[in-house]
C-alpha cells in the first residue's frame, strides 16, 4: 500500500461514504453508534472519507438504546446484513463462537464484504477458517476490540512488533477476574462475596463463568499467541483455570510472601513448541503487572529486539471497546488492512498448545494438615522423592490452628510450601501423595508463580 500525502489515505482508495451495517446494539454497538456520531469529523478526517451507518440489527426492535435509529434499515435477521447493498463493512457485535454471530462473519465473508468485529470466542475458534475465508475473499477481517478492549493489542502485536520474533505475550486479560482478586485481596472477604458485590455493580454477568472460570481470558490469548507466533493456536489445547479456588487466606500468604496473586494469560514460545495457558499465578508486587488493580487489564509482550512491553488501560465497556473497533473501520475505510494472522493464511495449520505437565514453573502449596509433630518431614520426603526442592516454608503455630469440628482435639494449620522451579508433571506426582497423607486435610491448593 502507497500512502498519499492527503491523510495517509491509500492511493487510488474511495473518499465515498463508508457505509456500515451494524449487527448487535447492546454495550458495544450502541457505544460505537455514539462515538461514530459523537467523533464524526475527527473519524472521517482519519479515515479519508465519512464513515456512515446505514443499516442495523439486534432482536429487540422496540428498545431503547439511548441512539436515535430514525432512518436506518432495521434487519430483523442479522445475517441479512451480509448481503443488503447498502451495506459495505458488516460489524458484528453480537458475540458467540457459533450461532448467529458465526453465520453473519461467514456469510459477509463470502459475499466478499470486509468484517470487523468484537467477538474474540469466534475468533479464538473460528479463526484459522475465517482468514482463509477473508484471504481467499480478498477483504480484511478485523478484530482489535476482541482483546483488552481499549488497549490496542492486536495492533502492537501484529503490526508494531511484525519485525520481531516475539517468545512471550500475555497479561491480565479479564477485568471482572481482576477486580474480584483485587477487592479480595484488599477487603480480606471471600470469592463469594465479592463476586455478588461485582455482580451488583455490573462488572460481572449474571452468569459469570465465562469470566471466573477463565475462559474469556483464553480466547483472547489464544488470539494473541496466534499473532505472536504466527499461527493460531488450537483453543481447546490452551490450558485454563479460573479464580473459584483462589480463597482469601492464599492472598494474605502471597502478600506475606512479596507476592500478589492475579489471573494471568501466559503464552511462551518454546524450542519444543507453544505453551499457551490461563491460570492464577503469584507475581511479585514489585512487578508492573502486579500493580494493574482493580477493572484494568495489561498486557505484555516480549521479544528478542524489543525486549519487554506492558501496555495497560481499560479492558471493556462501551467506551474503550467502541474506540477499538471504530479504528478498524478507520483502518479499512483507507483501505489499509494486514493479513489476519499477520501473514498469509495460505497453508497456515493451527498448532496444538503443550500440555500442562510440560510446564516448568516455581509453584506455591497450601496445605491444611493436623497440627502433629512429623507432617513437615513427611510432606518434604514426598517432595524429596519427586526431585522437588523447597525455597522457603511459612507455618502458623497453634495459635492460629483452626479445630476442624469447631470444637477442641487435633486441630488443623495452614502449611505454606513454596519450591524451586521444577517440572509440572513431578509436582502433580508429588501432590496426589501429599494429598493422601493421613496429615493432610482436604485437597491442597497449589498456584504458579511468574516473575511478572
Ligand atoms: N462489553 C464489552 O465491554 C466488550 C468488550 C470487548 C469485546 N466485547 C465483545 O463484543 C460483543 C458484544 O458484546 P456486548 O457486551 O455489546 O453484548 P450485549 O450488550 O449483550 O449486546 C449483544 C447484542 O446482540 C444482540 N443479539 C443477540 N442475539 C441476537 C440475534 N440472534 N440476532 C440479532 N441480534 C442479537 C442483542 O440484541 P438485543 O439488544 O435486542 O437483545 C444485543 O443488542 C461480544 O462478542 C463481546 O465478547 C464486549
């Protein structure tokens, strides 16, 4: 692409109008509706020609949304948008891996109209088959605000680092997760609690567990692994917990360990492949990324020339998610547009990400055991056993020990291990004996450490 000296618009683009078809009004939708309307002029004069909204769909015809729709065709069926001639970019912002959102993409795709859309669950899923269908279509199929919202990630992965042979890329990638470790951590109050609390305020769904279990957060890093390596990473092969196990006991040890715990994507590139995982992890509080509180995400990139980036802002909400996708359609209306996985999608074959036993972290252990002499040598023989080396140990004594039946008599104590760094698979081997230890109460809980 040549870029001409009026607006960086590329040579030989239109200066019509870009007409857009928007399909799902709901936080994000009607959010791009105002800033389109709101940020007119500065839009088209970046994008070298107006961009217009001419078309929309969602299910409710009769609710209000806050944006006047006087004068737009209403599609009551959103694929229909794919194919209606007044329509030249379809965005989707309805959300789903499958179902109507998948449909509208496929369908737009083949008819050859360019797509943006928000949704990193058909990303994440559909994507390798969604850019061979862009690529053979000739148009672009856009995506910045499926990932951290407001932040331009894909952009900076993709784009500003293309020259570089990026080994890791990650971060806080969920801010309802981040919020509720956040107000554990500062209010002592438990999962549950502070969960409710988050629902009240609305910075989580009434079902929330695409966000708690950690799966929203892996769809956007299986996309960023994607872009990072250059291939996009089997979805079902990324390993993923959620923050349901954290209890607020392991944030007040982490603390008195130096560390904060958060919910953090991590793909690294490994000589023996990809490792791409979603999981708690404690990071040290000096860390940058241990600093990130509260609704915010972060994300960190790291290569070869570029060394280490970490980019932080708001991660949704109408606002910053509407921003993202607004400069796809700037992007697109200039005619500028880059392969979906930053190369051609050509042969490009998803790869499966390792497997969790292959990981080779420092772990954190918590155990509940019987306030008997021998538990320590016993628990550290079973480590010895399985090559695991311990770093340091916090114990509290029996003032703080907690009788299991509220009543007296062998009473239980939390045991806080925290080893070198050593292979998943013998930490998982070593675990299933401690569990099994007469001494020990319960399952133990054990969380991955990171630098940060
Ligand atoms: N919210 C965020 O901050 C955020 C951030 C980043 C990415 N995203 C992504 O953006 C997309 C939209 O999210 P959102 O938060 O805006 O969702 P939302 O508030 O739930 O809105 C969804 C919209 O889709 C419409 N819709 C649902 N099913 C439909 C169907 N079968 N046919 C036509 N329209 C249908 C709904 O119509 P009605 O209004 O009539 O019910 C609603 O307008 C998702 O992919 C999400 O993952 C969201």
């Amino acid at each position: 692409m040549i870029a001409d000296s009026a607006g960086g618009q590329a040579r030989g683009a239109s200066t019509a109008p870009l007409r857009i078809g928007i399909a799902g009004l709901g936080t994000v939708g009607a959010g791009l509706v105002k800033l389109l309307r709101g940020n007119e002029t500065i839009v088209a004069a970046r994008a070298g020609r107006p961009i217009t909204i001419t078309a929309v769909a969602a299910r409710d015809r009769t609710r209000d949304r806050g944006v006047d729709l006087s004068g737009l065709t209403w599609h009551d069926d959103a694929a229909a948008l794919a194919t209606d001639p007044d329509v030249d970019v379809v965005v989707e912002l309805i959300g789903g891996a499958e179902g109507v959102a998948r449909r509208l993409v496929t369908t737009a795709l083949e008819a050859g109209r360019p797509v943006v859309t928000a949704n990193k669950a058909l990303i994440a899923v559909h994507g390798a088959e969604l850019a061979a269908l862009a690529e053979r279509a000739g148009v672009p199929l856009m995506f910045e605000a499926a990932v951290a919202g407001g932040i331009p990630a894909i952009k900076t992965v993709r784009e500003g680092l293309a020259a570089d042979r990026l080994t890791r890329v990650g971060g806080i990638l969920n801010g309802t997760c981040n919020y509720i470790m956040t107000a554990m951590r500062e209010s002592g109050r438990p999962f549950a609690d502070v969960l409710a609390e988050a629902q009240a305020l609305g910075y989580a769904e009434a079902d929330p567990s695409t966000d708690v279990d950690g799966i929203d957060a892996a769809h956007k890093l299986a996309i960023l692994a994607g872009l990072a390596f250059g291939r996009p990473v089997a979805f079902a092969s990324v390993h993923v917990e959620g923050i349901r196990g954290i209890d607020a006991l392991d944030l007040d040890f982490a603390r008195a360990l130096g560390y904060r715990i958060k919910l953090l994507g991590l793909a690294r590139r490994r000589d023996d492949g990809v490792e791409a995982r979603v999981h708690p992890c404690l990071v040290p509080e000096k860390a940058p990324i241990a600093q990130v509180d509260g609704v915010f995400n972060a994300v960190v990139v790291e290569g070869a020339f570029v060394g280490r980036l970490m980019l932080e802002g708001r991660g949704a909400g109408e606002g910053p998610t509407a921003t993202a996708v607004a400069a796809d359609l700037i992007d697109v209306a200039r005619g500028s547009a880059v392969p979906v996985w930053g190369r051609s999608a050509d042969g490009l074959t998803q790869i499966e990400a390792l497997p969790r036993t292959a990981f080779h972290e420092e772990y954190y252990l918590r155990l509940n055991v019987h306030d008997r002499p021998g538990v320590i040598a016993d628990v550290t023989a079973v480590l010895r056993d399985h090559g695991v080396s311990l770093r340091s140990m916090l114990q509290h004594g029996r003032a703080d020990a907690v009788p299991q039946d509220g009543t007296a008599g062998d009473p239980s104590v939390p045991l806080v291990l925290v080893t070198h760094r050593t292979r998943e698979s013998a930490m998982m081997e070593a675990l299933g004996r401690i569990a099994a230890l007469s001494a020990v109460i319960g399952t133990p809980a054990m969380i991955r450490i990171d630098p940060g």
